[in-house]
C-alpha cells in the first residue's frame, strides 16, 4: 500500500538533507583540519560519517514506518524519555553537565530523545480533542499540557542544557498555537511575542542596568541561572563584555564570520578555522566556520537549504487529513525553526549562545540521528497523508 503511494513521497527533502549532509562533513572537516587544537576528538570525521550512515539508515527506516503506530504508545515512549533524563543525574558530568549517557559503544543524550517523546504525546494529545464529537480547546480542558512539558524542561534546564530546555518550549508553543486556532491564544502569542521583542530592545538599549539585574537578581538572589548562562546573556547584551574569558568564543567566532565577507576565504584557508581560534567549532559554533570558508554566498546557500526545508515541511503538514499527523510535523517544524535561528543566531550577536547544535551541520551522534528521525516521522506522515486510500 505503501508502494501505491510512492509519489507522496517529498523527494526534495531527501534532495536537501543529502546537500546538507555534505554541508555539515565539509564544514566539519575544515573545522577539525588544524593540528593547532589537541582537544579535537581523534577519528572525528570516521565518527561522522558513521552517524551520517546510521542517520539516513534511520530516516529510512522511520519513512517506511507507519507513524500512527507511535500514538498508542506516548505515553511509554514519554515514560522512557523522562526516566533517561532522571538517569543522567546518577551519572558523572561531562563538561559540567549531566547530560548524557555512557554506554562505551556510542554516547546518548536522552534530551534529544525527550523532544521526540514530547512531540508524540502532545500531538496525540492534540488530534484526540480535534477527533472529539465536541471538541473543547479551553484552557480548563487542556491545562494537563502545562505539567507534561514542564516535566522534561524542568530537568533537561537543571542539567544544565538551557538551550535543550529552549527548544522544548519553542516547539509545545508552536504546536499549541497551531493547536488552539479556535480560541484567542494566537493573539495572545503575538502579544508575548512583542513583549519578549520589546524587553530584548530594552534589555541591549540598558545593558549595564540588564548586567546588574540578571547577576545579582536571577543568578545570586533567586538562583535561577547559572554564573556561566548570566555570562552568556551579558555577552548578547554587550559584545565587548570579557571577550579574553566569557565572551571569547562568540567574539572570535564574529572575527571568523566576518573575515569570510563575501565569497569566502576558501576551504581550508581561513585564518580563524585554520588556527583553531574559534572553540567548539566543530560543534556550537559550525556556522562560523561556513561563514569564514564560504562567505556570506556559501552561508547564505545554507540558510536557503534550511528555508526549503522547513517549507516542505510545513507544505506536509498543510496538506494531511490525520491531525496527530499534522500536529507531529508541526512539532517538528517548531524544533527546528528554533534550533536553526539560535544557533546561527548566537554566532552574530543576534541572539544569546546557549549551546544549541546546528540541525544536520553540527558534529554529533544522538543529535544527528534524531534530527533525521524526526524529518523521518514527517515524510511517513507525507506518504501516508490521504486517509482515504487506506480506510
């Protein structure tokens, strides 16, 4: 049956996906070419093409599979996520995070995980009221929503992961923005949106009286960021702020885009990549080294493979009858919108760093496989996204 429907199939994803997979090799390798850092992981580009191998193996695999399956199974998949996520908290840190899971063979993150889980359940949770005989979208019906996300950002935030923890809230509010277009909750997120925009424009307009209060409000007094994630927010606010020690790797990763200008300094040449200036380059800060190699053309390019992307994406959403369907593409359309402007975001001052891997580009293992499970589950909703033809 599935054969029958193999023009559903979105090719030009998988079209994207292969050039950004050969984005994010290329700009790995230029980003790991210099001798000059000893703290490059050994075997990194056999480790990525690994993960690329297994990556598109799981893509294809989740393509085949009938996502629908999924729905029965939220909330073992949500139980699994969350007990991962409690788990690392019994486990050594590695860079001062408990955030991943040892097993020898390969190193899980299981907040990668805890996004899929979270996206199955409230898209479930989401097609259940809209397959109602009376549908109820008010807040009393729905308010459950509240706990189930708070859950895995709660502790994915006390990691410390905030950018994880970002991204989770990113992606539920799309997802019930989407979800609650018959009540007046998409004004009230443009509302908030223009609050957050207008208390950033403030917030850079009065950096010092911004410095004062996240350092001695939110880190001293009420605890609620760490010294490092206040250092990070004060960076955004003002560029020169500590660039020898706090501000050191967005300021060099700036030098490094700018240095790029137009077409780029070439591959391998680029004096930033090439003396290892930029930390975490082949990981955080990967669009640097795009930025200095290729320029702002080559840059430029990427951005335009992530829009594509993303308008497939939405143009599988718009077009399916099963809403759980619709509402899991949503989900992930939300995740990676979020992860593509924050991580490209922070490398031009444009937004705070906050650790997030560029999706398909960043070098990973559990990231980049999730990342193409999850364009999986979508492409399996876009075969499958005529009802009709399987009733």
């Amino acid at each position: 049956m599935l054969r029958r429907n193999i023009r559903d199939l979105d090719f030009t994803v998988f079209g994207v996906l292969l050039l950004l997979a050969a984005y994010g090799t290329i700009a790995i390798d230029a980003a790991t070419h210099s001798h000059a850092n000893p703290y490059i992981p050994s075997h990194i580009m056999v480790n990525q093409i690994v993960y690329e191998i297994v990556g598109v193996l799981a893509l294809l695999a989740t393509t085949v599979f009938d996502y629908r399956v999924l729905r029965k199974y939220r909330w073992w998949l949500y139980g699994i996520s969350s007990f991962l996520l409690l788990v690392v908290f019994g486990l050594p840190a590695r860079n001062g995070a408990h955030s991943w899971i040892d097993l020898k063979v390969v190193t899980v993150q299981p907040s990668e995980l805890a996004k899929i889980a979270l996206i199955i359940w409230l898209a479930a949770f989401m097609a259940d009221i809209d397959e109602s005989e009376m549908p109820d979208y008010r807040l009393r019906r729905v308010w459950v929503l509240a706990p189930i996300v708070l859950v895995p950002f709660a502790l994915t935030f006390e990691e410390p992961a905030l950018g994880q923890a970002l991204v989770i809230i990113a992606m539920s509010l799309t997802m019930y923005t989407v979800f609650a277009k018959r009540t007046h909750f998409a004004m009230i997120m443009l509302l908030v949106l223009v609050v957050v925009i207008g208390f950033s424009v403030a917030a850079v307009m009065f950096s010092q009286q911004s410095e004062v209060f996240i350092n001695q409000v939110l880190v001293d007094k009420l605890h609620i960021l760490k010294s490092y994630q206040a250092d990070r927010i004060t960076t955004w606010l003002d560029p020169n702020y500590d660039v020898r020690d706090a501000g050191y790797n967005i300021h060099m990763a700036q030098i490094a885009i700018g240095s790029g200008q137009l077409f780029g300094e070439g591959l391998f040449n680029g004096i930033e990549t090439k003396g290892a200036w930029v930390p975490n380059q082949w990981t955080d800060y990967i669009f640097s080294a795009i930025g200095e190699e290729f320029g702002f053309v080559g840059a430029a390019v990427l951005v335009l493979l992530f829009l594509i992307l993303m308008y497939r994406l939405i143009k599988i959403a718009a077009t399916t009858d099963d809403p759980f369907g619709m509402y899991m593409a949503i989900g992930v359309i939300g995740m990676f919108s979020f992860q593509v402007f924050e991580n490209i975001g922070m490398d031009m001052y444009l937004s705070p760093s906050t650790g997030i891997t560029l999706p398909f580009i960043s070098y990973g293992g559990t990231s980049l496989v999730i990342d193409y499970v999850a364009v999986g589950l979508v492409l399996s909703v876009g075969v499958r996204r005529r009802k009709l033809r399987f009733d």
